[in-house]
C-alpha cells in the first residue's frame, strides 16, 4: 500500500484542490503586479487595450497515449515486469477524450485555462492489459513565442504549456489470453502535471482553432490497474480544438508581444518630414493663389469661385449657372420673407403686442415684437435692431455649407458661418434648424442619399457642440435630389455638395 492510500483518498483529493487553489492565487498576484508592463505591451492597439477580446470558450478531443515507464523494468522488490502501455496489441485502442475548457488572456504573450476531459485509456505488455475510465480537472498556463518586429496581426501563434490537474481512474486489469481480471477494479484520484507545446491559429477575431501536444506525469502507478509501489507513470496527451472568444475587438493573442521603439523614432521622423512637405506644398499654393487674386480683375469678394467681374451678385455666393447670383426660386423665397417681416412690423406698429408669422410658403417663421427702445417710425420700415435680427436670420439660410467630393468633413472656412448661425439660435431659443444634407450626381441614389445624411449629421453635430440641444436640430440626407446647379461642371459639382439650413 502506498502512502497515498494510508492517507486516505478523500483528504488526498483535498490536498489536491489546495495544491490547484495555491497555483492560482500565486499566479493571479505575480500577473497582477506584473499589470502596469502588460498594458503598456498593447500599443499597436490605437484604443483602449482592455477592450480586446480575452476570454473565450472552447471545446476538444484529446489522444491518450500510455507510455512506457521504465521503472518497472526492475522492482524494488527484485521481481522484473514490464509496464503496461498504449496501442501495444488487439486489446488497446487509439483512446480518446473529451472536453470543454474556458480562457483568458492576461497579456499578449500570457494565458491561463481551465478545463474538464473524460474518456477512457488502455495499455498492455504481452500478458496483461488494462482498461480505465479517466477524467481531469486541469489548469494550464500557456507563453505565447512571437517576434517583436511585425506588420500584421497574428493569426498563428505558437505557444509553450506547462499544465497541473487532479486526474481521477476507475482502471481493471485482466489477462490477455482469456480477459481474466487480474484482482479488484481500483479507483482513485491522482496529481497529475504536463508540459507540452502548441499552436492556435485565428480564422477571424472571434474563432480559432488549435492543437498542441503534452507530457504528462501521474503520481500514482495504480493508474493501470496495480500499484507497483513505484508512485509513477507517464502518459502522452495530444489535443485538438475550437474556441469562441466573446467580444467585438481582435483578439489580444493576434497583437505584437512588445513595441521596439526603433519603430516608433522612425516613424515620427517620417511624419514630421511628411508634415513639412505638406506644409511646404500649402505655403506654395497659398502664396501662387493670393498673387492670383490679388491680379486685377481676379477679386472673388463673395467666394463662390466667381470672380467680381462676371458675378452680377458680387456680395452673396451664388451659382455659376445663374451669373454668381443664387437660384432665383431662393431669391425670389428671399424676398418674399423680407416683405412679409416688413408686412409684421407695419402691423405691429397700430399692435405692439401681437406676434406675426411670416408667409408659410418660405418655411420659416419670424417672431417680430418691437422693443420700446426700437426707432420704429412706421410705414414699415425696420428699426436698426429688427434689422440686425433679420440680417443674421437671412445668414443662416443664405449660405450653405459646402463639402469636399466624396466627403463629410466640414471645411474650416464654414466654422465662422456656423458660429453665427449658432449665436442666432442661442439668441432665438424658440427657433428650430433644419438641416439637408445633398450631393453632386457622382455616384448610386443610395449612396448619395447616406452621405448626404452623413452631412447634415456632422453639421448638427457641430452645433450641438456649440450649445445648441439635439431636440432643436432635424438632419436629413436628401442625395443627389434637387441639384442647385449643372453636374456637368466642377464648380456646379461644387455647389450641389452642400447641407441647406432651415430655420422654423
């Protein structure tokens, strides 16, 4: 009897799950101190690193192979024998298990697992052979072997294993000649440590697939169905698997180990001799284009592209269809909101506390009550401060905001434009906007409709930005819809790129 059995198995199994718990709080404290180096390990990650995918699920299948354990060749008893091992005859089979185990990725380079397999394993010399039922509780810690210089993602990744587990057997032995047991089944649970290699490779970042072979020692050799009093016996553990990882991010395992900063210094010289070449290039065509401008005849005081001397509306922007002047069914919306703010006020002057709607015609609405400081005299004309009100009211639907081909991004010469519309509408609290985004002819109807939504949002996200609640902004993508001028020309292009401001 050996010493484990006059220990009893049930306190060995205790001492087992001590031995497992110790392993685990140990690790868990040398990771923990180890966590300020980990993260600064993921910075080819341009987010936040704890976001990448670092646990996942995974089943597999397993080849238990019985090895030879030479110490049986001679006893200390002075009696030889020879140890009973796998797929060594008619009477052992190629054994196999199953199981599930759960993952978590502590670094790019670290992990742990724990999992649970049972099958059953077989061996034999040339007189007796066994057959048991196993299973295994078993925590394992995987080192993953990467290069530090690397462009891509990984998708196979080598690793190294050592593994620890509480092995449980119910074994028979029984002679080979007439299957005659050969003494009481025993049962019992033993520890058991391995270590092995591997390698995962990742069909995407939520699945991937593995395989990795262990060395495997137990320390008990009633493992086979009799207990030589050696204590030992080995066994070969080749596995197979897939595994879930749960998250939206890549996985951890797929970034680089570490950083070499030689990287990094190359490319900030790079980028600051990309930058100076760029802002080389802006000096250049800044200085070529204001000696341009500055040409006789080249004055462009509206800045819609066309230059004072063929712009019959030199002070607003306008299209190049219509001379610079902008369309005449908005001139004509124009002017009828001028008449018709003007119609309030001389209304206003026989009733000062009445409040007027424009024309609804125009789409907007105009609240008009005249201050008692107002130099109002009647007849309809505007006192000084209900023109200053309705000058910047006419701005904001005046001038729309004009984008890049292809693009959402806003321009920054639109900036000052918007800042006035979003001192109006600080100014005007019962104002709302609309907004509608349109795009040149390039393109599908759908897709010009999404960019042309995407327009109008990056305006109302702008003002939003600027004090003004969501509630009060409506955005919507109109496309390629109701072009203001000729597709056929790169300044009619130009004009069609725009999101249109609405005020109600």
């Amino acid at each position: 009897m050996n010493y484990f059995e006059k220990l009893g198995m049930p306190v060995y199994n205790k001492i087992t799950s001590i031995v497992i718990l110790i392993s685990i709080l140990f690790l868990s404290s040398v990771l923990k101190a180890q966590e300020p180096s980990i993260q600064s390990l993921n910075t080819e990650n341009k987010g936040n690193p704890n976001r990448l995918n670092r646990f996942s699920l995974g089943l597999k299948v397993s080849h238990l192979y019985d090895l030879k354990y030479s110490a049986f060749d001679l006893l200390s008893t002075g009696a030889s024998a020879n140890d009973l091992q796998g797929l060594n005859g008619p009477k052992t089979a190629f054994d196999m298990a199953a199981g599930i185990d759960v993952n978590y990725f502590f670094s790019p380079l670290f992990s742990m697992d724990f999992g649970y397999e049972q099958g059953k394993i077989t061996g034999a010399n040339k007189t007796e052979y066994y057959e048991s039922s196993v299973g295994f509780y078993s925590l394992g810690a995987n080192i993953s072997l990467k290069r530090s210089l690397r462009a891509k993602d990984y998708k196979f990744v080598p690793f190294l294993r050592a593994s620890i587990s509480s092995a449980q057997y119910e074994s028979e032995r029984k002679l080979i000649s007439d299957d005659f047991p050969l003494g009481p089944k025993l049962s019992g649970s033993a520890l058991m440590y391995g270590f092995g290699l591997g390698a995962r490779y990742y069909i995407n970042k939520n699945w991937s697939v593995y395989i990795m072979s262990e060395y495997n020692t137990i320390t008990t050799d009633a493992w086979d169905g009799y207990d030589y009093g050696s204590g030992r016996d080995q066994m070969l553990r080749s596995s197979v698997g897939i595994k879930y990882a749960f998250g939206r991010n890549k996985h951890v395992d797929q970034t680089l180990a570490w950083q070499d900063n030689r990287v990094d210094h190359l490319q900030a010289r790079l980028d600051e001799q990309v930058n100076q070449a760029v802002k080389n290039i802006n000096d250049s065509v800044n200085q070529t284009l204001a000696s341009y401008l500055n040409r006789p005849g080249s004055k462009d005081s509206d800045e819609d592209g066309i230059v004072d001397k063929f712009d019959k509306c030199p002070d607003v922007p306008g299209l190049f269809s219509n001379n610079g002047c902008p369309p005449v069914d908005e001139m004509k919306k124009l002017e009828e909101k001028i008449k018709s703010v003007e119609a309030a006020m001389a209304k206003a002057n026989d009733e000062p506390s009445v409040k007027t709607k424009a024309d609804s015609n125009t789409n907007s609405s105009v609240s008009v009550v005249p201050s008692p400081s107002s130099s109002n005299t009647g007849g309809g004309k505007l006192s000084e401060d209900e023109k200053y009100r309705l000058k910047n009211e006419l701005l904001v639907e005046m001038y729309p905001i004009r984008f890049p081909h292809n693009s959402y991004q806003i321009n920054a010469e639109s900036y000052q434009h918007l800042n006035t519309v979003a001192v109006v509408l600080r100014n005007n609290p019962a104002y709302k906007i609309k907004l509608t985004g349109y795009t040149d002819g390039t393109g599908s109807a759908e897709y010009n409709k999404k960019l042309g939504k995407q327009r109008a949002d990056a305006v109302a996200t702008y003002l939003e930005s600027r004090g003004i609640v969501k509630e009060r902004i409506s955005a919507l993508g109109e496309g390629k819809n109701q072009p203001l001028d000729d597709n056929n020309s790169k300044i009619g292009k130009a004009n069609n790129r725009r999101v249109e401001l609405l005020l109600d």
